[in-house]
C-alpha cells in the first residue's frame, strides 16, 4: 500500500521530522510528523475567533506546537462538525443525518485525548471535543475503506469537493499509549501528488497510532512544530500559499504537562 522513506529531523522542533511516502500505485508525497509523549503533553481544542492563518495566530500567542482541526463552511469559516472548547459547546453547523452521530471524533479529559465515533464520548464528560472524519485507524488497524462508513462521498455537498476521492493535502492526529503524533501530507504538486484516505489511515498505522482521526486537509493544511509552519500548503490549483488557508479551529499541543 505504501512505504516509508528515510526520516529526516528539523533542525528545531523537538520530535518532528520530515520523510518521503511512496504508494503502490506510484505516488509519492513529502509528509512532515510531529510526535509528543503522552505524560507530558497537555491537548487544547482552541477556536480561532476570528478564523484566520494557523502560522499568524500561533505565533502572534508563541505557541510552537499545533495543527488545524476540523471543518468548516464556506464563505462563512463556521465550523462543521460538533465543537466544545473549554467544557462549553461552540457555534457549529451540525453534519447532516444520519451521520452527525458517528462521525469519527476527538475528546480531550484532563489534556488527553481519545479519538472513536461520535456515540462513545458524552459530551458532559469531555472538557472540549472536535468531531471530523473519517476515522482512519482503531485497534491499531487502518479502518477506511471503500465503502463510505461516515457518509463522506454521499454528503460531499457539505465540502468543496468529495474529501474520500482521490489523493489530497492531508493532515491527521493518532494516538497511543505513548505518543501523540500530527501529521500533515503535501500534495497538488509535480514533487507532491498528495494521499488517499487509505493511504493516510496506512501511514498513521505504520507510524504505531492505535487510534487516528482524519482533519481538514486541502488548503487549511498547516502542522507547526518548533514554532514554523513545516508543511507546504497550495490553493485548488496548486498555487503555494504563504501563509496557509483561514482555519476555524486548531488543536494544540502543550509541554511540558501542566501538574
């Protein structure tokens, strides 16, 4: 399905690095990783009111480590998805039915995270929670498939294009018991041919995440790490966007944990 290449670390950044994945149909894209341990990271769901450039807003708060998170609409930046930051429901435009109630999502307790469909987190119970999608690995295993579990292709009105078609910009969070690790996949270049959901959901396995969470990809694209922007975000056309896409929510990665 896909193999990895030598991975390469930034200068700065802690544990990121950068390597090169090629797929069994010939493909191949530059993907950049970010990993955090579990015992010393705390998770933030923050909302970016208003919604702008992840590189900006990170830097202008010296926050160093973060990558954008789920959904949203267009022209008017409100998240899709169901939100809570700070144990409070957020403005949102639920997904359609019947799949608002198992899109795949991320709940954070106490600065950790757990990521599974919607059904198995109450919200009370969680003090910020994201909902994206789909979800790309559980029990260590890819999940995606073929058949369109969470709706994406028959709901892909809801985007600017059908997410689950073809190899895209792409950007995800995994975990473990151990690690948190971010990843972001250029893509819509001659260098850069981007992923397929499969393919990403094979990456995050193979990066050892035995839960992983598909976020907004294309344009919104951006993983910081070490306090610079380390992917390559491009417009529809492929254009290189300087600063990124607006983005309306962001997850952040805190170290050392708060005690």
């Amino acid at each position: 399905m896909i193999s990895l290449g030598t991975p390469t670390a930034y200068a700065s950044g802690g544990d990121a690095y950068w390597l090169r994945v090629k797929t069994d149909a010939g493909r191949a894209t530059t993907v950049h990783v970010a990993k955090h341990e579990v015992e010393t990271t705390s998770v933030e769901v923050a909302l970016l009111d208003p919604p702008q450039r992840l590189q900006v807003w990170a830097g202008s708060r010296s926050i160093s480590e973060a990558v954008n998170g789920g959904f949203f609409t267009k022209p008017e930046l409100l998240p899709l998805g169901e939100l809570a930051v700070a144990g409070k429901a957020g403005a949102h435009r639920p997904f359609v039915e019947p799949w608002s109630a198992v899109r795949g999502t991320l709940c954070v307790r106490d600065g950790r995270i757990a990521i599974g469909p919607r059904d198995e987190f109450e919200l009370g119970a969680c003090d910020a929670l994201l909902q994206a999608g789909p979800l790309l690995v559980q029990g260590g295993r890819p999940v995606v498939g073929d058949d369109d579990p969470e709706g994406f292709s028959s709901t892909c009105a809801e985007f600017d294009s059908d997410i689950s078609d073809g190899p895209y910009p792409r950007v995800a969070v995994g975990i473990s018991s151990r690690c948190i690790v971010a990843v972001s996949a250029d893509g819509r270049s001659e260098r850069d041919d981007g992923l397929t959901l499969v393919e990403l959901a094979h990456l995050l396995a193979e990066l050892g995440a035995e839960a992983a969470l598909n976020l907004d990809g294309g344009s919104s694209s951006s993983l910081i790490a070490g306090g610079i922007r380390r992917n390559q975000p491009r417009d529809d056309e492929g254009s290189l966007l300087e600063d990124g896409y607006p983005t309306a929510t962001a997850l952040v990665f805190h170290e050392p944990r708060a005690r």
